[in-house]
C-alpha cells in the first residue's frame, strides 16, 4: 500500500504543471519507500522534516527587483501550497492511509475552511528558530507586498484568473502577516541606541540606505545626526541584531518646538532639553508592512529618553505630507499649477511676476489646502480613515494634530511632495491611551489645535 501510495503521489506530482520539478516533488521523490512506511514514527517524521528545511537552506529564497522574477517567486510559492489540500483529498480518497495524510499535511488541512497547509510547513519549519528561516519569512512577505501593488494597479475587470491569484496570494500574505506578528511581537523585540563610535558600520549603513524620509545629504549631514543634540533608534529582533527593523530619529530641542527641518539642523545642543522631536521613522522591512512596530518603537523611546532626560516635557513630530502634492493636482490643478510656477522661478533664480502680497496669498491658501487635506479627506472606503498615510499612522497611535506649517522642508523632495508643508503631532502623554481608543472606534475621532504658522 506504502509502495502504491508514493508512487500514486510521485504520478500526481509528476503530471502537475506547477509542482512538477518543484521542491514538494523533489523532496517527495528523494525518499524511498522505507521512509514513508515509518513516516508516523517521530524519528522518521523529524527526520524528513530536517530534510525538507534543508531543501529550502539549499535553494534560498532571494527577492529579486524585476517584477517578472517576484512574480514568479510569489506565484510559486503560492500556487505550490494553496493547491496542496485538493491533491491530499484525492491521495486520502484513494490510499485511504489517513495517517500518512495526517503526518504530510494535518487533517485540518482538509477543509477549506480551516489554515492553509502551508501553516503548518511554514511553522514547522520555524521550530529550528534559525535566522535564516525569519530571514526567508521577511523576503518572501516583501515580495508578496509588491507583487500585491502590481496585481492592484494592472487589475482587470475580466480576467477571472487574475482574480484568483490575487485572492490566493492576498491570502497567502495574511498568513504570513500572523506569523511574523507572532515572531516579531513587542515582547520579543529589542529597543537599542544606535551611536556612531559604536554600532557597527554595516548597521549604520543600512540605515543610510535605507532611509526613507530624509535622505543622509553627506558625511555632515550622516555625523549630525549622530551628535549630542540627537539620538537614532532602533528595533531589533534578537536573532538579527545586525538588521535593524525600525529606525527613529529624535531632535533635542531647549524649548521650542520646530517649525522647519531647519530648526531641527541648527537646533543648538542643550543639557537640558524639554522637546524631542521626532523628524523620520522609516521601516527598513517591507515585509514587516503591516504589523504595527512604528508604534512600538515610539513608546520605547519615549521611555528611553525619559529615562536619560527626565526634564523633557513634550514629545512631538515634524512629519512630511508625502502624497499633499499629488492630492492637490488632482483636486485644484490651476492652484497647482501656479505654485509650481512660482516654485521653478525660484529653483531658476529668476525674478518672480508675482508680488508680495500674491505670494502671502498663496501661501496662506496653501495652509488652508494642507489643513483640508489633513483633517478632512480620507480614504475611499467606509473606514473614513484620514487620507494621508503619516496622519492614519500617528493619529492612530494616540496623537493630535498640532500645527501644519508651510515652507518647512525646503529640500528637493519636500518640494516635490507637499511645496515644503509638514505637519507637528503631538504625543500627550497623559491623554495618548484614550486618544487611541477613541480612534480605533471612530477614525474621525481625533484631536485638531492647527496653529496658522507659516
């Protein structure tokens, strides 16, 4: 029967286009009969479970940039395990060997409405722990993420196939959505100081490179952020201490709370600062999208610096408005239109037509516009959840809506994102646990104190 089985097994694995030569085939193929007869034994299961993490330590997964090879990556790995429980009913419906089915796949695996069977495989395989298995969850997720905003943007009313491959895969990320909460949670994680004299030199790298909001602008740029005035840290997961998962930047400040990334680069040092500003966070894990350790990395720093300056009475951001720019062309394309006008002059160093009282005007319809944009749109579907991604992240999280200033971030990109606005949330303490609650049952629930500073 074992014989019959396995080789019922190796013909439906054989005559399946996306198993056939696939690793489930070959690691099927590679044990004789012997091995499956003992395959309920707990030595034989553990050992053809060694076998199957070595097949994936041998052919590890690499996420790749071009799109056709993350497609393929995520197809696979997609189709390769969704299509499993319909193969296991027809080997249970034939061999009737219940508990060789029980060992390959769980019973559970059976039944549509129950864990995909790559749960199980994908759990097993993190019961060795190993650096390289977190490793493969996190590139295969980051995959999965993109290959998901390719599947959103080229989306086709109707293609069927289409829809099936991005609800298998949709499905396919929320499983490793919980897995990677549960092996990324906040009591496992690592809150660290990143100093510059000590940390080592790939981490500071890594982070470099991977800055999201504010571009390291040079060596100045890179040592300032490092100095006595500023603090950076991070999340690390303690089997990856050399890859950092969140990164923060926090600004000192004596008393005042900045208006500008220029109050945050001339900000003078102080021994006994009352604002920390936080000016960039950035997830340097696209494939920890999702999982909420923005919010954790802030409540741990917010403890770290207590800790280390108990004078400090006000924690707050300087954020940028990522998408402010490309909201207005859509909504008040003339307006637009002129600012970006007044804007090339200026990059030009030429003479603007514009008098001083039309820039004022503009400038103060443009506060009008960004607070409108901040407070009042939000997103298409019925959460009404606020528009810009920065304000569902710190809103979310318990803070209120401070100030929106205009010619904040004069730089390139602040430019080219928002004309130069950003915005200050404020972390009340006292008032943080019940501002988050009052959000998560109403994301329209927020506090607003917008100052008209410009």
């Amino acid at each position: 029967m074992i014989s019959s089985f396995r080789r019922f097994l190796l013909r439906r694995c054989s005559n399946h286009k996306v198993v056939r030569t696939k690793p489930l085939f070959r690691f099927i193929s590679s044990h004789d009969d012997k091995t499956w007869q003992s395959a309920t034994n707990e030595s034989s299961s553990t050992q053809l479970l060694r076998s199957f993490q070595k097949l994936i330590e041998d052919s590890r997964y690499h996420p790749s940039k071009p799109s056709d090879h993350q497609r393929d990556n995520i197809t696979f790995v997609t189709r390769q395990y969704t299509e499993l429980p319909a193969l296991l009913s027809q080997i249970h419906d034939i061999c009737q060997r219940r508990e060789i089915i029980h060992f390959l796949a769980n019973e559970s695996f059976e039944s549509e409405i129950s864990a995909p069977p790559y749960s199980n495989l994908i759990d097993r395989f993190l019961e060795t722990a190993t650096a390289d298995a977190l490793r493969f969850l996190l590139a295969s997720r980051a995959d999965m993420q993109t290959y998901l905003a390719f599947l959103k943007r080229s989306q086709s009313n109707n293609d069927s196939d289409f829809y099936t491959l991005q609800e298998r895969i949709t499905r396919l990320d929320q499983h490793w959505r919980r897995v990677l909460n549960m092996w990324f949670s906040p009591s496992v994680l690592l809150a660290q100081r990143i100093r510059y004299d000590q940390t080592p030199a790939a981490v500071i790298e890594r982070i470099v490179r991977k800055e999201a909001v504010h571009p390291v602008q040079g060596w100045k740029d890179l040592h300032n952020r490092f100095g006595p005035h500023r603090r950076v840290y991070a999340l690390v997961h303690p089997f990856l201490l050399d890859r950092p998962l969140v990164v923060i930047h926090v600004s000192l400040q004596a008393t005042d709370i900045p208006n500008s990334m220029r109050a945050i680069h001339e900000a003078p040092p102080t021994e006994q600062p009352t604002v920390a500003a936080f000016y960039s966070i950035s997830n340097l894990e696209r494939g920890l999208a999702g999982i909420g350790l923005g919010e954790v990395l802030i409540s741990e720093t917010v403890n770290l610096l207590r800790g280390e300056f108990p004078c400090l009475q006000e924690f707050v951001t300087l954020s940028p408005m990522p998408h402010f720019r490309k909201w207005l062309k859509a909504k008040h394309p003339a307006f637009e239109h002129e600012l970006t006008i007044q804007l090339d002059q200026s990059i030009d160093d030429e003479e603007s037509t514009a008098t001083e009282s039309i820039v004022n005007e503009r400038e103060t319809r443009l506060h009008q516009l960004a607070t409108q944009y901040i407070v009042d749109e939000t997103t298409p579907d019925e959460s009404y959840k606020p528009l810009d991604p920065v304000a569902r992240f710190h809103l979310s999280n318990g803070a209120e809506v401070l100030r929106i200033v205009t010619q904040a971030d004069l730089s390139t990109r602040g430019q080219q994102n928002s004309f130069g606005v950003m915005v200050n949330y404020r972390y009340d303490l006292s008032r943080r646990m019940e501002r988050k609650a009052r959000y998560a049952q109403n994301a329209r629930d927020f506090d607003v104190a917008v100052a008209n500073t410009r």
